[in-house]
C-alpha cells in the first residue's frame, strides 16, 4: 500500500512541472501587449491651445500614459490640456499652425 502512495506521488511530480511552467508563459505573454497606442506626434510638433507654448518634458512625462496617447501635455501656465499639433517645414510656427 505504502508503494502504491509513493508511486502515485511521483507520478504527479511531472504534472506540477508543466502547469508551473505554462503558467508563467502565459503570465509573460500577456504583460508584453501595450494598453494604450503610442502618440504619433512628437513633443516638438505640439502647441498649448491657449497660449502657443510648447509642452513642458517634465510635467508632461508625468502625465498617465492613457493622457498622453490622447495628445494631453503639459503647458507651464495652464497645466494639463489637448495639444495642438503644429507641423512646419522649415518655417517658423506662426506660419505654420494646423490643428
């Protein structure tokens, strides 16, 4: 009887192994999706709505990620607001504003 047990035992010592090691696969492959889409526009593309300043790269980076995949930055007067994206092709950015 005792045989039986200890048989049995090491039989289930194998199927410990595989489901530890398919769980952290799976736990590995779900932490590699980003949740929210990268901004596609660079800091030196945006405006402040309000004033025309460029964001601040300290307060902005201390945005969520979720704010600044939306296009929120950072303004030093206003705080957290939409950008406004300003696309120049060597002019200056009072030629060259589009929303």
């Amino acid at each position: 009887m005792f045989i039986a047990y200890v048989k049995g035992i090491l039989r289930l010592i194998p199927i410990f192994h595989a489901v530890k090691k398919s769980t952290k696969v799976a736990a590995l492959k779900r932490g590699e999706v980003p949740r929210y889409e990268k901004f596609r526009f660079a800091l030196d593309e945006m405006r402040c709505p309000l004033c025309g300043r460029r964001p601040h790269k300290g307060l902005t980076a201390q945005l969520g990620q979720k704010a600044r995949s939306e296009g929120v930055m950072a303004c030093e007067m206003h705080g957290p607001v939409k950008a406004e994206i300003v696309i120049s092709l060597h002019t200056t950015p009072e030629k060259a504003h589009a929303a």
